[in-house]
C-alpha cells in the first residue's frame, strides 16, 4: 500500500528543515543544502506551534513559534529560474 501526505503539515518534516537551514549543511543524497541570511535572531524549533497558511500556489508558508522565537519557512513548491522577488525583499 502506498500513500502520499503533504509533509509541510508535519512537525518533524518542519524541524528537519529548520535544522538543516540552521546547520546550513546539506541533505544526506546532496539535493538540498541550507542557507540563512545572519541575524540575531535565532530560529525557532518546530516543537511549539506550526501552522500553514493556505491560500497560496507556488509555495507553502508555514509559522513555527516555540514561544522564545518565531518565523515564516517558506517551501517553494514552483522553482523558477533567476531571482525571485519574495525571497529578495525578505533578505533585506
């Protein structure tokens, strides 16, 4: 029996994410590395509350708040080649 579920609604998909961007090394098969922009602000762990909002196409937004830190992961879901606007002006 096979099945597919949508792993942005799962925590623990969530906190791999945020440990890899964190970490800011790469997957085990080498597809996906992590990189973050330096702040001081820490990242959250996806062991408090994680949300998705809905409503959006190309990419799922998902809140993750541990009650000492929050933010926005954002999974793009339509990879476009170039710069992407979204992830530019939330560099800056």
């Amino acid at each position: 029996m096979a099945w597919i579920y949508d792993a942005v609604h799962d925590p623990s998909f969530v906190s791999a994410w945020l440990e890899l961007i964190r970490s800011e090394s790469g997957s085990s098969t080498g597809s996906a590395t992590g990189h973050r922009t330096r702040s001081e602000h820490r990242l959250p762990t996806a062991h408090g509350m994680v949300k998705v909002l809905s409503g959006e196409q190309s990419n799922s937004s998902v809140i993750v708040d541990d009650g000492e830190s929050a933010a926005i992961v954002k999974f793009f879901r339509v990879l476009s080649e170039g710069i992407n606007p979204e992830v530019e002006v939330g560099r800056h």
